[in-house]
C-alpha cells in the first residue's frame, strides 16, 4: 500500500497533462447546465430543489464516464507500457486502485466544479440541503461504479473505443435492469427471489433513492459492494492478460 499514493499521483497528473482533462470538465459542466435549466425544467417547477440536476446523472455519466475508463489499462496496453508498470515493486491491487481511485478523484472534481448550481438554488429559495449533499454523494457513488466497470472493461479490450462500448453496453445493462421491461423477460418462468434479485442490481433504482436525501446502508453497501467486485474482476483481468 506504500506506493498507492505515487500511482494516483502519477495517474491523476496524465489527465492534466494533455487537454482531455479540460474537455471533460467542459463539456460535463455545459450539459449539466443545459439538461438542469432547459430539458429539466428547473424554473418552469417553481421549486428551490437540485432534483432536475441530480435526475440526468445516470444518462450523462454513461458516456462522459467510460470516456474517462477506457483509457485506464488499453492505453497501457497499447503503448506497451503496462510491461513496465507491471516490473515496477508495486502489487496487483496497487495499481489497480491507483488507477481507478485517480480516476474517481478526477470525476469527484468535475462534479465540484458544480458548486454554483447549489449557490443558485440557495439564493432563489430555501432547498433541503442536505438531500442536496446526499446527492451529491450518490452522484460520486455512481461515478465510481461506471469507472469500476469501465476499468475492467479497459483491461479486456485493447483498443479505447471497443473498450469505451463495453463499458457504456455494461452500465447500460446495470441501468435498466430495473425496469419493468427487463423484468417481464423473467416473470413467466422465474421465481419471485430471482426478479427482485435483478431488479436490485439497477444502479438507477439505487441512485433515486439517495439523491431524494433517503441514505440507507444497503444502497450504500451496493455501491461499495459493485465497485470492489469489478475492481476484483479487474485485477483478474489484467493477471490473465499478462500471462498471454
């Protein structure tokens, strides 16, 4: 765990260090302002409430999140670099972690750079602030569920783009698998169990709760829970790959 920090170090300074990182930033900050104040119809609601901002968040982070995942390990792939990232005196799990905790920093930084929008909210009325914070933190949460599921999606795939799409096809998955018409796929031959089972997985089920300022440990437990399996299945991924 020593060398943790210089990995995020390292992996949080290439994002600054070419113009992706400012791109990124710019172009999820304009969608957040242009879905919250046109297509979600903050003042035309007539409320002192970040709903309409928090409600595009599993739509907006499907493809601004991968984009920021498929470069974690095919871009080490393809360059030949991860040979030596994987000489260095560093463990499976350190790099892994550092990789994708650079990555969450990253995305936790964009999604502060939205601060005005609660000092908005703030000065046109008297919001709930606290649903205000919990959304925030399932906003993070959600972030770093499609960067786990990206990073591991990065390390199967070779190349950005066939990485990008299987991280955005497997999000989408976790998505809908709440929804009613995924679930009528299981209601004539399944048993009740499995239903709810799938229904549970559905990040977007997960996510309303906690940006309504309803934190309840098992949402919680979901998220921790989903990050550290794909986290896992990354590392596996990335053994298996260095063995070829």
């Amino acid at each position: 765990m020593r060398q943790l920090p210089a990995i995020l170090k390292r992996e949080l300074g290439s994002y600054f260090a070419t113009p992706l990182a400012y791109v990124f930033i710019l172009i999820f900050l304009v969608l957040s302002g242009v879905f919250t104040f046109y297509l979600g119809g903050f003042f035309e609601s007539n409320q002192a409430s970040l709903a309409p901002f928090f409600n595009f968040h599993p739509w907006l982070y499907l493809f601004l999140v991968p984009a920021i995942a498929m470069r974690l390990w095919a871009e080490e792939r393809k360059s030949g670099s991860i040979e030596l990232l994987m000489t260095l005196p560093i463990s499976r799990f350190e790099a892994v972690a550092g990789k994708f905790l650079a990555a969450w920093a990253f995305s936790g930084l964009a999604l502060l750079l939205t601060f005005p929008l609660v000092l908005t909210v703030n000065y046109l009325g008297d919001p709930d602030n606290g649903a205000i914070l919990t959304g925030y933190l399932g906003s993070w949460l959600l972030a770093g569920a499609y960067l786990a599921i990206g990073s591991c999606m990065s390390a199967l795939a070779k190349n950005q783009v066939i990485a990008f799409i299987l991280a955005v096809s497997a999000s989408f998955l976790f998505i809908v698998s709440g929804f009613p018409l995924v679930l009528d796929v299981f209601a004539g031959w399944a048993p009740q169990w499995l239903l709810d089972a799938v229904a549970s997985l559905s990040l977007l089920v997960r996510f309303d709760a906690i940006s309504k300022g309803v934190l309840d440990l098992r949402d919680l437990l979901y998220f921790v829970s989903l990050i550290a399996a794909w986290l896992t299945a990354t590392a596996v991924v990335v053994d298996l790959k260095k063995a070829d």
